[in-house]
C-alpha cells in the first residue's frame, strides 16, 4: 500500500474519516445501530465448536500475540534485513496506536456488549483495539515485507492473508460476544487512519535520510 501516487489509497482514507467520525458520533450520543442487531444475529449462528478456533485468533490482535509477532518480525528486520528504520517505525506506529486506542476508549467510553464474554476483557469497548491496532501492525509490517519484493503476485499473496487475517480477528470480536459489530468496523477505520499517517511519515523520513 502506497500512500502517495495511489488513488485508492486517498479514497480508503476519505472513506475511513468518514465511518469513524460518523460512528463515533452515534455511540458517543449513545445511538442505537441496525447493523449491530443485524451483523450479531448472523454471527450467532456460528457454531460453539468454532469458538476454540476464534479464541486462537482473537489472541493474535491482543497485546500478547501481536507482542510475540512483533518480536519475530522485529528479529527479522533488525538482524535479516538491517533495516533499523522499519524496525522503528512499525515499534513506534503500533505502540502510539495502541495509546490513541486506549485515549478513544476513555473519550468514548462505551460499555462491552450485555452479553456472556466468551473471551477475557478488561477495558472498554469502542473502538475495538484488536481491528485497530491489528490493522496498524499487521498492515505495516506487510507493508515493509512488500517492498523487498518484485513480484506482484508475491504482493497480492501478502495483501491477501493481511485482509483475511484481520477479518478472522474483528471477526471473532464479535462472535466471542466481546464487541459490537460498529466497534471493529470504527476499529478498523481509525487503523486505517493511523496506518496511512504513520506510513505517509515513514516515507517522509525514508526520502530525507537517502538525501543526507
């Protein structure tokens, strides 16, 4: 993903801007939304003998699983790669993500869903942290594998499982009964803000060092 010459790029962040704010103002006027009723219906009749599989998804998108990523990529892009700059950015895109997070779930402060938690949560619940922070690290890091690459195809295949992935993890939000379906979407779209910000800073500082 490139957040210069790439129209889709500029369009997928007018489109997040726009869902964020407007979620964010129905929830903060404590709105009700259709599409939590409707998307938490369909995703009720997922079977209880997914859950376990969920329960292992939902883990890559909390702090621990993408903490252990983390670790491994950061391995890989300090010692493999000696790409300190990469290394840098992604520690530092993910961590003040997850701050920015943290500061919208206080400034929001919307209550988890009244239902049985069939995973461990102990803060609040919008936006959802594991689509936002998730986004954030699991796209910047496909981001940077990305441009080692030149074959397109190897690119797609990376894009592909990043998407799929992050769908499993916002996903399972709701069907563990820990979200509301707006809580991942927001979720996902203020990661996209950050992402593009984060990114559009990388390239920035990218350019700047070749200079010198």
């Amino acid at each position: 993903m490139k957040t210069k010459g790439n129209n889709f790029s500029y369009i997928f962040l007018c489109l997040a801007v726009i869902i964020a704010i407007f979620i964010s103002i129905k929830v903060a006027a404590k709105e009700a939304f259709w599409l939590d009723t409707k998307l938490a219906d369909l995703f009720a009749d997922v079977p209880d003998t997914l859950h376990p599989f969920f329960l292992l998804v939902t883990e890559l998108g909390d702090k621990k699983g993408i903490g252990i990523v983390a670790l491994i990529v950061l391995v890989w892009l300090l010692l493999r790669k000696r790409h300190f700059l990469g290394a840098a950015a992604l520690s530092l895109s993910t961590g003040l993500g997850n701050e920015a997070n943290r500061l919208l779930k206080d400034w929001i402060a919307r209550p988890r869903p009244e239902l049985e938690h069939f995973a461990h949560v102990d803060s609040l619940s919008f936006p959802s942290g594991h689509a936002m922070v998730g986004l954030v690290f699991y796209f910047f890091t496909a981001y940077l594998m990305q441009e080692g690459m030149k074959s397109p195809a190897a690119k797609r295949i990376v894009v592909t499982v990043t998407v799929l992935l992050l769908l499993l993890i916002g996903a399972s939000r709701i069907i563990l009964q820990v979200h509301y379906p707006t809580d991942v979407i927001a979720g996902f779209a203020f990661g996209y803000i950050w992402l593009f910000l984060s990114i559009y800073i990388y390239q920035l500082v990218k350019k700047r060092l070749r200079k010198t």
